[in-house]
C-alpha cells in the first residue's frame, strides 16, 4: 500500500468493518508504517477521552420539571381515561337479537314504545287479550324507556327520517294490500278499527280508491312493514295516522291476527291481537 | 435486547423487590397512577445521559426527555414486548432527541457555547472538566446520527447490539457510524493525549506540569 492509511479507514479497520481485501491491504500497511500504527492507537484512545467524561445526573431544576409534566400528564388521563386496549373494541351495533326474556320484560312494560327491529313480533305476541291492552302513551315518550337505546340501530334514511334496515330482504307476500283510507286510528279503538279494515279489504278481488299498487310503495314504508311483520303475513297495511300523527298500520292474517301501528320512523306505537 | 447484559442497560432487573420493569409498564396500561413514574425514575439518570451528550445542550436535552416521556406514558399501550422496556424507553428518548436535532439543523444556528454542559458551572474547573468541555465541544462538530451512536457506545458504555436496537439500525451501521465520529474527533482531541500507556486523559502540561493524578 502505497502512502499513509486515512484515520477512517483505520477505524473502519479496528471495527472489523472493511472488506477481506482491504483489511489484510490494511493489516500489512500496520506492520510497516508507525505512523499509521500511532494513529490507530490514537483512535482507540479517543474511546477513552470519551468514556472519561462524567455521566450527568438529572440536575434538580429538570427533575421538577419532569415531575411536574408527568402530574399533569396523568390528571389529565385521571380525567379523561384512554380506552383500555385491552378492551377489545366494540363493534358496530345493528339489529341486536334480544333474548325472549329481554323481550318479555319489554313487553311486559311500555310494550308498543319500543323502538327496535322485529319488537312488533314481540308486542303482538305479549298483548295477550284481543283487547287493544297495551300501553296508548305516545311514542314521543319512549325516550324515556330503556329501550331507546336501541335507537343507534336505525339507519338514517335519506329523507333524514329513521327508517329500519331491513334485517332480511323485505318480504311481503303479493296479497298484501296497500290502501291509505285517511283513517284516525285511536289507542282505544285501533282492534275495533282493524277488523273493520279487514274486513273492507280483505277481500279477494276487491279494488277502490284507496288502494295502491304494491310497486308504488316507498322502499321505507315496505321495509318497515317487513320489519314489523317478522315473516308472519301481511294482509292489509294502511298509510294513515296514529292519534293524529302521520302512522303505518298493519293487519296481520292469523293465526297471528293483530294490529300494529307504527310510526313513519317504524317506532312501534301500538300492537294490539285480534281473535 | 440481547443476552450479554450491556453494561448500563442491565440492573433493572435487579434482585431488589421492586416490580420489573415490564411489569410496570403493564400496571401502567391498565390504569396504576404510579407505576409509570416508578418507571420512569429508575432509568430518569440514563436518559438524561443519553439526551444531554446526544443533543449537547440542557435546555434542549430537558425538552428532548420531557416529549420522550410524555410520548413513552401515552404509548404504553403500544409496547409489544419484543425489546426490553429499557431499550424502547431510550428508543423514544433518542428519537425526540434527533428529531429535535433534524428540526434545530434546518433553523439558524443559535446559541454558542453557553450551552456546552453544566459541568461549565463548577467555579474552579478542574482539569478534568476542562478535558470534558473539549471532548463535548468536539462532539457537537458530528452529525447527529454519529453522535448519538458515539456518545452511547464510547462515551455511556452501551453495547454495539445495545445500541443498534435503540437506533434502530444494524450492529454494522453502529459500528461504521462510531469509527467514523472517531476519525473525526482525532485532530480535535489530539491536543488532549497523553503519552502512550497512560490511561488518563490529561489537559496538555503548560506550565502546571502533569502533577494532576
């Protein structure tokens, strides 16, 4: 090797960190050249001037100030605690499956409040009587029962109504018959009333003003209906109201046979069984 | 971190009772108000180290190490166990350092030589402290990724491996990054050698003479 060996190649070198060849270019150079000899001893020795130099302790001005960040660091996790990661996350909620016994103590209750999918099968199922028994409270109290908080579950609609997401695809029989007779269906009398619309429509070939044609249905008003019916069958649903209120009502066929009235947002308002 | 105990990241582990340190980590997570400052004071002395030499400056050290622990406590959660807690908390504490360095690096320079280290404050400076003024001068002169690998393997006596992990680099890069920033501190503390087999490192003798032990 011709001339004198760079410092960084010979720290390059005492740390083993040059190619074979030219370490061994490098080792032979050593053997011949004290000056490169004593700079490769030099740069050992700058190891040492660097280990030599006091280890710093935290001085007490940067240790009260760590001090203090850190309190203030952990109140304010005290206050507002982070999600435990070892919570694992919840997930999106949608169409819970009650148990029967969540369902019977609902019923049991404020029955025609709830705003859940498929409680209309749990309401007329819980009526019990043929007389219109259940709860007539308006459906504007329901924010007080528990089960509002199924209220998450209802998809917004694009008119910014709630509608139900249809937990299968909706499925009304083609024998369903959609009419909107203006009627005011009442909480006292919404069984009496329901026979009568079964009875002016429940007839085969029977056409009138009042009716529509199924396809002329909006998709909200029959996935509500689906939703409502839960797989019994649908023999008339009316687009009328509910003490006042703008209401769908629906008449199921036995021998599930009863009256459900529900809310344009298909919050179950009233359910009623007819014998 | 690897098996061989690097001589300043071993002694959490100590016999003492006290909880280790993933364990405090662990109660930390799950909502101990204490455990992280229990954590954090037992390896407190060894990141300012690292944060002190790495950046050169107190002030910046101090705001370097607070944004580390800060960091560490909010990411706890984080922390998968694959390295040992200390490796991950000087992991933090050398990143907030560097990108305070990268960041400092593209504004004007400010500050001269205030900054150098408290050791400064010493009335009388010994001349040991004066040999440790020139050492830390020379090593502000190295680009922050050389120094921060320097300053834990020559001058805090972390391992090779030790030092790779925190960095996050290979062992080679550690190496070739420590024989470089050596290279480059030769001509600067040339002046400060002693005489060949004399382990101490000595202010040149002028006038005092080398009396000093």
């Amino acid at each position: 090797m011709r001339g004198h060996v760079d410092a960084e190649s010979l720290a390059l070198y005492a740390e083993g960190e040059l190619s074979r060849g030219r370490t061994a270019r490098v080792r032979a150079h050593l053997s011949s050249c004290p000056d490169c000899a004593a700079t490769l001893a030099a740069l050992a020795e700058v190891t040492t001037q660097l280990s030599h130099v006091p280890a710093p302790s935290v001085p007490s001005a940067v240790a009260a100030r760590l001090d203090a960040a850190l309190s203030a660091e952990a109140a304010h996790r005290a206050a507002a605690p982070a999600p435990e990661p070892a919570a694992p996350p919840q997930p999106p909620r949608r169409n819970p499956r009650w148990s029967p016994a969540t369902l019977r103590i609902l019923a049991g209750t404020a029955v025609a409040l709830v705003a859940a999918g498929g409680i209309g099968y749990a309401v007329s199922q819980s009526s019990g009587s043929g007389t219109a028994s259940s709860s007539s409270a308006p459906s504007g109290q329901s924010a007080h029962h528990p089960a509002a908080q199924a209220e998450p579950n209802i998809s917004r609609g694009a008119s910014g109504g709630h509608v139900m997401k249809p937990r299968t695809g909706p499925y009304i029989p083609s024998t369903t018959r959609w009419v909107q007779t203006g009627t005011d269906y009442r909480p006292g009398t919404l069984a009496a009333q329901g026979q009568k619309l079964l009875a002016e429509y429940d007839t085969p070939g029977i056409s009138g003003p009042s009716m529509q044609p199924a396809g002329s249905i909006p998709a909200q008003v029959s996935n509500c209906v689906s939703q409502t019916a839960h797989g019994r069958t649908v023999v008339v649903v009316d687009q009328a109201r509910y003490r006042g209120q703008p209401a769908i009502v629906i008449v199921l066929a036995k021998p599930d046979a009863a009256v459900i009235a529900v809310s344009h947002s298909c919050t179950p308002l009233q359910s009623t069984r007819l014998p | 971190m690897t098996g061989q105990p690097g001589p300043a990241l071993s002694g959490s582990w100590g016999a003492q009772a006290e909880p280790p340190d993933a364990e405090l980590l662990r109660r930390h997570v799950t909502g101990d108000a204490a455990a992280f400052g229990q954590l954090f004071l037992r390896h407190r002395d060894r990141l300012w180290a690292v944060a002190l030499r790495t950046m050169g400056d107190a002030d910046e050290a101090a705001d370097a190490l607070q944004d580390a622990m800060i960091s560490a406590f909010r990411r706890a959660a984080d922390f998968r166990g694959d390295s040992a807690v200390t490796t991950w908390l000087h992991r933090i504490v050398v990143n907030a350092c560097l990108d305070r360095m990268r960041r400092r690096a593209a504004r004007p320079v400010a500050g001269g030589e205030h900054d150098l280290d408290l050791l400064a404050r010493t009335p009388q400076a010994t001349p040991d402290q004066d040999v440790a003024l020139d050492v830390l001068a020379a090593l502000r002169t190295l680009v922050p990724e050389q120094r921060a690998a320097l300053v834990m393997v020559d001058m805090l006596g972390y391992s090779v491996a030790d030092t790779a992990e925190i960095l996050g680099v290979s062992p080679g890069t550690v190496k070739s990054r420590c024989a470089r920033g050596r290279a480059r501190l030769l001509p600067q503390l040339a002046h400060l050698r002693n005489q060949p087999g004399v382990a101490r490192v000595s202010p040149p003798a002028e006038g005092a003479g080398e009396g000093q032990s």
